[in-house]
C-alpha cells in the first residue's frame, strides 16, 4: 500500500487553493459582464437610463444597479437569483427601504442626479423569465416595481438575448374587458386630465397607423418597429413626456402643451422614417429618350465593345 507523505497532502491543498481562488476572481468578472449586458438592454426598455452606480445593499436591501432616467427618477435594478417565493420576499424588502430611504438614496448618488419628487421605480430581472415571479409582483405595479426577463434569439449569425417586460404579458395574459393597457392609463388619470388624455391617445393614433403604444396604469410609450418614439407618464397629478432619442421632459398641462408634444413626435417620427416633412422622397428624373428608342446609339455600343 503506498503511504502519502506530508508534502503530497500539502502540493494538494495548494492546488485546489489556486483552483478556488482562480474561480473567485473569474467569478466577479462573470458578473461584470452579465452587468454591462443588462446595462445596454436597460436603455430599450428605460430610453436614456445612466447607471450611477452597482452592487448597493442597505439595510437587507440590494440593488446590482443603481441609475437614473432623464427626468431624475432613481431605478433600482435586482437581479432575481432566488426562487418565485424568495425573490417576491425579496423585492418586498427592497421597496420598504427605499421607500423609507429615499433621501439616503440621494444623498449617495447625488442631489444634482437624482430628484426626489419623482417616485423611485424598482426593476426585477428575472433571468430565467420566470412567469410566476411576474404574476406575484403583478400587484405591485402601481408601487413602481416592473420585472423583466431574458429571451433568446438565434440564427446563423449566433445567439442573443434580449431583455423584454414580463409585467406586460401578465398583465395581457390576464386581463378581459380591457382592463389593462391604454384603457388602464386613461382610466387613472385625474377627471380634469381626462380630455387631454383622450386627445393624446387619438393623436397619436393618427400619427402613423404602424406606431403601437403600450401602457400601465401610470405610463403610456409609443413604439415603432420597436423603436421608442414617444413617453408619456403620469407623476401624481400631472403628466410628464419626452420624445426620442434624448427624451428630455416635457410638460404636457394643456392643449398648447399637446400641440407641442405631437409636432416634435411627428418630426422624430420624419427623421425615422426617412422621409422630409409632409412629403415623399422626390422621383428621380425620367430619361428623355423617347419610348422604344434605345439609350445608346449602334455606334456607342460598338464603341464601348472595343
């Protein structure tokens, strides 16, 4: 029976020591990656979302992503990596402390970033698409949580995923009677806003019959192609928009307001499209060589042979 000497047990412990600690420092770099992922697909769904920070936790509550959209809402990213139960109870947790601890939450990421009259929104990625997750934090949107998932394409060129919103297809899956959708976000609006919400929406529409909006109780977003063209939110008791690609806020209070919101939506969608305002591109200019006349002449043709 061969005996083991000490040097051997001990070249063994250093060899899984190097292995362990090779796979700790691959590890954050794994997630670093599937970060900057999410960060770029972030801004599909949240156009012109700036990452302020990552890793957060406060209290029990963690955020992979800490960023901020062009109106100075905070949006917390959460990466789901517990089962439905645990990472609803999860989710729960995160949005009592930021709810308690909002002013903290400016504080760190700067008051010159963040405004804090706008609501805090929470982002769930589940990367596992799980559906049930969505169906438990459904009752959540109204608080600001939305969840996303991951769905992967493939073809000849290779694989890719892409984040899309969870929340919504619930939402579709499960509702009747219209009662989620454009209807949801008119329905909520304030009485004395409701006029303005109808003619937003039937503007809108009018604008080109391929534009499909999608909307909540609190946001509406017009979309070509996919392409975000236009987002409209409702912040209590007033409606803020922006337009593509900079989707700086705009106020929208009246009907001047409105007027102003569909010509620059209308001019994005131009610059979209490709085409100059109010017109089509100009025809190329016809040949004047008469019909069934050849273009060039037999002596041109020959010419060009040799």
């Amino acid at each position: 029976m061969a005996v083991r000497g000490k040097k051997d047990d001990e070249a063994e412990r250093s060899d899984a020591d190097a292995a362990d600690e090779k796979r700790a420092r691959g590890k954050p770099d794994e997630e670093r990656g599937l970060l900057d992922s999410l960060s770029e697909g972030l801004d599909d769904i949240v156009p012109g979302l700036e990452i302020l920070d990552r890793e957060l936790s406060l209290e029990g509550a963690r955020a992979d992503l800490v960023a901020v959209d062009p109106a100075g809402r905070l949006h917390l990213v959460q990466i789901a990596v517990e089962d439905g139960d645990k990472a609803a109870l999860e989710v729960l947790d995160t949005l009592r402390v930021l709810r308690t601890n909002l002013e903290l939450f400016v504080r760190h990421c700067g008051e010159d970033h963040i405004n804090p009259e706008r609501a805090p929104r929470l982002v769930v990625i589940s990367l596992g698409g799980d559906a049930r997750l969505a169906q438990r934090l459904s009752s959540l949107a109204d608080a600001g949580v939305s969840v996303l998932g991951l769905r992967s394409v493939k073809s000849a060129a290779g694989e890719r995923a892409y984040l899309v919103r969870l929340d919504e297809a619930t939402r579709s899956a499960g509702s009747s009677g219209g009662t989620g959708g454009v209807a949801a976000f008119l329905r909520t609006l304030p009485a004395r806003l409701e006029p303005l919400g109808t003619a937003l929406v039937e503007k809108m529409e009018r604008l080109d019959e391929e534009l499909t909006p999608s909307a909540d109780a609190t946001t509406v977003v017009w979309r070509l192609g996919g392409e975000v063209l236009c987002r409209v939110e409702r912040i209590g008791e007033l409606l803020q928009a922006s337009i593509a690609p900079r989707h700086e806020p705009l106020p929208l209070a009246d009907a001047s307001d409105l007027e102003k919101l569909v010509e620059r939506a209308l001019a994005r969608l131009v610059r979209v499209l490709g085409l100059t305002r109010g017109e089509r591109p100009s025809e190329p200019p016809r040949s004047s060589a008469p019909r069934g006349e050849p273009l060039l002449s037999a002596e041109e043709i020959q010419a060009f042979r040799e």
